[in-house]
C-alpha cells in the first residue's frame, strides 16, 4: 500500500505541518503496527511527546489510524483503510500479536459480526489473537 502523507492529510481535512508528516511517514514506513514508545524513540530529536500524543489523537479521531493495545497494553498504531472516516472506525480485521517479536500486524481477517445483547451498542471490537507470526516462524523452523 502506497501512503502519500500530505495527500491523507489534505483528504481529512487537516492542516499539514512537518510534524505531522513526519509521523505519518514514520507509520506508513513498515506494515506492521508501531507502539507509541517505538515512535517516541524515533522522533524524538524532533517532535516532543506531548505534540506527538496529540497528533496521534488526532489522526485516531479523524480515522487516519487505528490504534491497538499489545499483550503489555501498549497502544500501538497502523494506518486505517481508506473506509475509515472521522468517529467511524471500519477496522473490523483480526490483529495479530507475536509473542516472539512483540509485533502487532494487520491481518486480512475480518471479525465475524458479534451479537450484542438488548440495550448494548458497541462502537468498537478488538480481536487480537497471540502467538508466533509468519516471519518468527520461518526463522525457528531455519535454526
Ligand atoms: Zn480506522
Ligand atoms: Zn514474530
Ligand atoms: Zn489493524
């Protein structure tokens, strides 16, 4: 998938600084999600990490990204699909958490539809599932 930062910013309707291409670059640079501490690291040179917790809002809100806590309830990020808009996340795929590389990815995976019982109105269902990624695999089975 080919991610043109100021273009997602412009369809969104969001004024574009070099701080918030920067971190969407740095998002869209690998298809796996990326924790906040990892993008802390990374940009930390130049954005602060208030400026940064606020862009990532921002970007959650208006349907840019989705975020995804890891087994350690870290949130981590990935870029939203394009039927995504701003409060109405469409992100209902499976993620999938490697215990061995801690990596969170995106998976091609749709969660069933889930019934709720009368009265209750879910806006949002995470279905992560845990265990050893494609890449971890291959890597034992070469040892
Ligand atoms: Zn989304
Ligand atoms: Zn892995
Ligand atoms: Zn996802």
């Amino acid at each position: 998938m080919h991610i043109d930062p100021v273009n997602i910013l412009k369809d969104h309707d969001l004024k574009h600084t070099k701080q918030r291409v920067r971190v969407l670059e740095e998002i869209a640079l690998d298809t796996v999600a990326i924790s906040q501490p990892e993008l802390e690291k990374k940009l930390g040179k130049e954005i602060d990490r208030v400026t940064l917790y606020r862009i990532l809002n921002t970007y959650e809100d208006k349907g840019i990204l989705h975020r995804i806590m890891d087994m350690n309830g870290t949130a981590n990020y990935a870029i939203c699909s394009s039927s995504c808009t701003e409060h109405h996340h469409h992100d209902e795929h499976v993620h999938f958490n490697c215990s061995n590389c801690q990596k969170i990815y995106c998976l091609d995976v749709k969660i069933p539809s889930i019934k709720m019982p009368p009265g209750f109105t879910a806006s949002s269902i995470n279905t992560t599932a845990y265990g050893i990624c494609e890449k971890c695999s291959a890597g034992m089975k070469a040892d």
